[in-house]
C-alpha cells in the first residue's frame, strides 16, 4: 500500500523570519540572521556568534499550566505549528475529530536541566524545582507538550538523531502515511539557542572564528570557512494522505516521494563520503526517479572544512555536475535538530515562488569540488523536484526527495 504523501501545511519560527513570508523574503535577498552574542563572551564562549531567535510571547494563549511544562524549543516549535496548521487549513476542532500523529526532532534540553540542577544545588530540596521541570527536561519535551496543548491521538514520538532528527521526523512520517498507519502527521524539528545547548560545541573549537563579520561567518564550501554557527528555532511540516488531503479540500504545497537513511559507521563526529551517498540513491530508489531528475540540492553543508567537502563530493558521485545546489546555513547558521525540518520548508518555498536561494558568502569552492553547480547569489528558476539533505553527530544521515505537486 503505497499512498502518495503531501505537504499540506508549513511554519516556521527561525533568526531568519518568524512566519513564511519573512522568511521567503530573506531566503530571496540572502538575507543573513547572524548576530555576535556578547553573553557568550561572558559565558567563556571563543566564538560568540549565533543565529537570534526573539523569545515568543505566550501568555495570550496558552495558561500557566501549559507554560510551565514547556521549555525553549516547545515554545519555538509551538509557533511553528500554529502557523503550520493554519497554512493548512486545520482548526483545532478539526483535530480533536480525527486521528493526528506528531514525530518531531530533538536532541537536546540543556537548559532546562541546568536550571533544574542549579536549584537543587542552591536549595538543598528537590521540591522547589517545581512540577513542569520533568516535563521540560525530558528529550520528548516538544511531542509530549504539542500532543496535549492540541489534542493528538496518533503517533507520538520525538526523534533524537543529532542534525539529522528533523529530516528523520518527516522521514519517518511519510512511511508512517505511505504504508496507511497514519493520515496525517505533524513532523518538524526543534532547535534551543541558548549557551547552555551550545558550551560543548564551542569548546570542541568547531565554531566560526571571524567574529568581527558575523554576516559573512557562516561560508559552506567556501575556501576561507573556519567552521559552523549555531542557530535554532523550530519548523512543523503537515503531512497528510492524498486521499485525506483531497477529502477535506485542503491545500497541497508539495508531494514527498522518497527518504532515504544510512549510518556511516564510522568516526562519531567525522563525516564520510560513503554513507551520503548511500542515503541519496535510497531516496531516489524509493522515489523512483533518476538523479537526472532532481533540479536542486538543498545541502546539509555547514561550513565545516570535511563536512562541506565530503557532501559536495557525495553530490557529485550521485548527480554528477547538474543539479543546482546550495546551502541555506549561510544565512541561518546550523539549526542542528532543526535543520533537516527547516530546510525542506525553505526549499519548498522556493520551489512554490520560482527562485533558487543562494549560498551566500561562497567566493571561492574548493580545488576538488567547483565543478559542483553552485548557486552563490539569488536565481528566478523554477524547479519541479529537489533533495534535501541532512546528516549528523554518529555518522547518521538523511535524505528526502520532495516535488512540485500535480494532480496526475
């Protein structure tokens, strides 16, 4: 049973806009969200920098008690799922009348462990870390808090699988509705910002180093790059059944058609060649299309010096020259957790508005690399089908292939 899977709704919440439009516009002008952070110098940080995302007001429409349970990243991602169940014409009611699913992405909750280890440090008493604390610090923290606030009945999973956890999430969700467990699902991926999520990562020193530009800091498979930025927020992709989509009129922004997985088996932080690839042929097998077929490749890319090269040289293995590529972390930084879910909104924004966002700050590729079609500044193109790739910390990787929707 193999049921054709549809995006139907799409949000976000991230340094480079907090809704679809703001984000369309930055992925069209280039627009960077990168910012120094002075906290992080304080905190002991060697790079400070870091993609902003503005804290959300919630008062207004959650209570207290919803509050309480819910940490950065349920904040973020609560967000991105109201904009996401509006894009796609779902009510709340409408849920609560039918079976909905959530798997989102997530691998991290930093800050709510220190906090609540602070106060038992402080105080001397477990009871003054307060009844949401648990449910803050659980690694489930975004399902377990969606699924209540909005009344969801299907699946119900986090998936923990480093920067590759969102794209996994909507991975997972299009064969949960393609073999007819679910009809429809909430996938995305969630990302915390604070320094707490980010000390470690700096202290392994792979953090961009030009402090002084932190526009330009972010610079995937150029020569000058010196590492990552951090970044975060949280997207929410609806997925639905073809058959439940045209049921109830909703609109159909995109169909997923292929997602492939492999593990590299190797070094814990290192990336390979090898494994990439092997997760992108899967993703064309199981889309049943060539790689002739594919017009763009959003790149995991992170402005990494392996990590970028290795990718382009997965990409050019599997598509050789032809496909347009780029990397949308050059104006977001890496959204880790989020990434693999942000990046397929972002792409199916330019596949739905004609245009091909740029890796922006790419002066110059790498020697063995810059036969890859790179795309550095904005292009008007349309396009009818694109991968997405994703990959992270354990040697895990992911790849979805998603096409512009038609009725045929």
């Amino acid at each position: 049973m193999n049921k054709r899977v549809v995006i139907t709704g799409m949000g976000i919440y991230s340094c480079i806009g907090t809704n679809l439009e703001e984000v369309r516009q930055s992925l069209f002008e280039g627009k960077s969200g990168i910012v120094v952070d002075a906290d992080r110098l304080d905190f002991g940080f060697k790079s400070p920098l870091t993609g902003m995302v503005p804290a959300p007001d919630l008062k207004k429409v959650l209570s207290r008690r919803q509050r309480i349970s819910m940490g950065e990243e349920s904040e973020y991602a609560y967000m991105a799922t109201l904009e996401a169940l509006h894009n796609a014409a779902l009510s709340e009611a409408d849920m609560l009348q039918r079976e909905v699913g959530i798997l989102y992405g997530n691998d991290s909750v930093s800050k709510a462990i220190v906090d609540a280890t602070d106060i038992a440090r402080e105080k001397k008493d477990t009871q003054l870390i307060g009844s949401g604390a648990i449910f803050k610090s659980m690694n489930s923290t975004v399902t377990m808090n969606l699924a209540t606030i909005f009344g969801l009945s299907g699946v119900n999973m986090t998936i923990s699988a480093a920067c590759a956890s969102g794209s996994h999430a909507i991975g997972l969700g299009f064969m949960f509705i393609q073999q007819g467990l679910q009809d429809l699902i909430i996938c995305g991926g969630a990302q915390e910002i604070n320094p707490y999520a980010m000390a470690s990562f700096d202290g392994l020193g792979v953090f961009a180093t030009d402090i002084d530009h932190p526009e330009s800091a972010s610079r995937p498979f150029d020569k000058r790059r010196t590492g990552l930025v951090p970044s975060g927020g949280a997207a929410t992709v609806i997925l639905e059944s073809y058959e439940s989509a045209m049921e109830r009129g909703a609109p159909i922004l995109a169909e997923v058609l292929g997602y492939g997985f492999s593990s590299n088996g190797g070094h814990i932080s290192t990336p390979n060649i090898d494994g990439p690839a092997k997760a992108m042929r899967r993703a064309l097998e199981q889309a049943g299309i060539k790689p002739e077929e594919v017009d763009y490749i959003n790149a995991h890319a992170t402005s990494t010096p392996i990590g970028d090269a290795n990718e382009a040289k997965a990409i050019m293995e599997v598509f050789g020259s032809r496909p347009y590529v780029s990397s949308t972390k050059s104006m977001t930084g890496h959204e880790c957790w989020m990434a693999g879910a942000s990046e397929i909104v972002y792409a199916t924004l330019m596949m739905q508005h004609g245009f091909i966002a740029p890796t922006i700050n790419l002066e110059e590729p790498d020697d063995d690399i810059k036969e890859l079609n790179f795309v550095s500044s904005t292009i008007t193109q349309e396009f009818d089908i694109y991968l997405s790739n994703s990959f992270g910390f354990g040697g895990t990787n992911s790849a979805v292939v998603v096409k512009k929707f038609n009725h045929e």
